[in-house]
C-alpha cells in the first residue's frame, strides 16, 4: 500500500514538473531571423562592428536552435533574446554609419557651395 501511495505520489510531482515547462520560443526564433533579415538587407555586412553583432546574434540562435532540440526552452528563450539585441544592434550601426556618411557628403557639397559662391564675389 505503501509503495502504491509513493508511486501514485512521484507521478503526480513528476506531472506538474512537466506541466510547467516553458514553451518553444518559436515566435522569438522569428523575430530573430527577421531582424537578421533586415540588417543582411541594409549592408550590415559591410560595416565591422555591425558585422560582429550579426556575427553573435546568428551564433547565439543557433544554440538557441540545440537548446530547443534539447527541450530546453528556457535557455532558448534567453539565448534569442540576446540575439535579437545584438540583430537589432547590427541593424542601428548600420544607419547610423549610413547617416553619418550622408551627413558628410552635405557637408562637402556645403563646402563646396560656399565656395563656389566665394569665387563669385557672392556676400556671406
């Protein structure tokens, strides 16, 4: 009696153990090779430091994929969180490197201009 007792117990704990396993963060998966997607797309790849945190966030999905084969959710879950900051981050370098570089050529075509109107005898 005894023993049906403990048995009875350990399967129930062992079923509420289960039950409370996170899911598989598939929608983060997605969100993750979007924002990759995205930097790829506006030339993250040109740009080094853009290029490593695209470097990091494919590395940290992919074992974000074995801890989801190993039914490890949770561990996932985290791994794709990092890896949709630093996608994310990749994808902020690059405008800004895009920005600065368009700022620079109006500044140059400013210059440009400035003195074009200089040479004319154009007032300041």
């Amino acid at each position: 009696m005894k023993i049906l007792i403990v048995t009875i117990s350990a399967t129930v704990l062992l079923g509420f153990g289960c039950a409370g396993s996170s899911p598989p963060p598939t929608q983060q998966m997605a969100d993750v090779q979007a924002a990759n997607r995205g930097a790829n797309e506006l030339g993250a790849q040109k740009n080094p430091k853009a290029q490593l945190h695209l470097k990091l966030a494919e590395e940290q999905m992919k074992q974000a994929k074995t801890a989801m084969e190993n039914d490890d959710n949770e561990s996932a879950d985290g791994l794709l969180m990092r890896a949709k900051a630093d996608a994310e981050l990749a994808i902020a370098v690059t405008r800004a490197d895009h920005a600065r570089t368009e700022a620079n050529k109006a500044i140059d075509r400013s210059n440009a201009q400035r003195s074009l109107n200089s040479e004319q005898g154009a007032p300041q």
